[in-house]
C-alpha cells in the first residue's frame, strides 16, 4: 500500500522512497521513521487507527487484518472442489474472504464448462436419434397428424356415446 508521507511514498513496512525523480540514490530508501507521529494513522489489528483509538500500536507496525470469514459447508465443499486445500480438515476455521471469493469464482468457470460440454452432448445425442427417427420415416409433423386424428377420433366416440 502506497501511503504519502511529505515527498515521501511508503512502499512497505520500513521502507520509503522519495517521490521526486532528481533525489540522490543514498537517499531513496532510508528506514521509516514513525509516520504515525506526523499525522498519519497507523492500522493496528483491531481495525482502529492507533492515535484515535485506545490502543497504540508502535510507530511504523503495521499488522495484517485476520481473516474474519467463518466458510459454511457449502464454502468449504467449493473450496475442496477447486483445489484450494485437500481434505476438508485442511480447511480453517476462519479464512480469508478474498480465498472464499475466488474460490467461488474457480467453482462457477468450473460449472460453466461442464454445462458446456454437457450441451454439446446433448446435441450430438439430438442429431443421432434425429437421423435414426428419419430412418424409420417418422418425422414431428407425421407424429403430430397422428395425434390430431387420435383426438378426432377420440372426440366422435364421445359424442356418440352422449347422443346414446
């Protein structure tokens, strides 16, 4: 994370370079002073700026906020399915929620290319028992006029039966 320090840009924990392209070399990286006594806040775990908050952290500390995602079972499930860890015991109680989206992610261009297969399948299998059905003659229209005249038919019996 770049954060601007004077004419400086902290890089990462420690380190600073200066952002004006004419400064000596010696000068480029130089151990980070503490920004957060010049009015920058500094993170600490809780999540609270030290300087606004009850707790401190040291000048320059920066730490890592925790992975707060509790998976459900679904979760985990995706998160085996794409690889991500190999047994469901691997998996921790808390993970990141960026892993869970990408896992996510992985699951749904997964399930994205089986429905592509499976369509094409299906449309070979569609084209085979087409070509069979026109081997036997039997076409959706001869099917269709069959099924009319059987309700024609069924439809006259009915009525004969009502003049009965």
């Amino acid at each position: 994370m770049l954060v601007p320090v004077g004419n400086l840009l902290r890089l990462r924990l420690g380190h600073m370079v200066r952002c004006a392209p004419w400064a000596p070399r010696e000068a480029l990286r130089r151990p980070l002073e503490s920004s957060c006594s010049q009015g920058l806040p500094c993170y600490s775990s809780g999540g609270t700026p030290s300087g606004f908050g009850p707790q401190d952290a040291p000048a320059g500390k920066v730490h890592r906020v925790p992975a707060e995602h509790k998976p459900s079972q679904f979760d985990k499930k995706i998160l085996l399915w794409t690889g991500r860890f190999k047994a469901m015991e691997e998996i921790p109680p808390r993970v990141p929620p960026e892993m869970i989206d990408a896992a996510r992610n992985r699951a749904r261009v997964k399930a994205c290319y089986i429905m592509m297969g499976l369509t094409i399948i299906a449309c070979f299998l569609v084209i085979a028992s087409a070509k069979r059905a026109a081997e036997r003659h039997e076409s959706l229209t001869s099917w269709n006029l069959a099924k009319k005249a059987k309700w024609r038919e069924e439809a006259a019996l009915a009525a004969q039966a009502k003049a009965k």
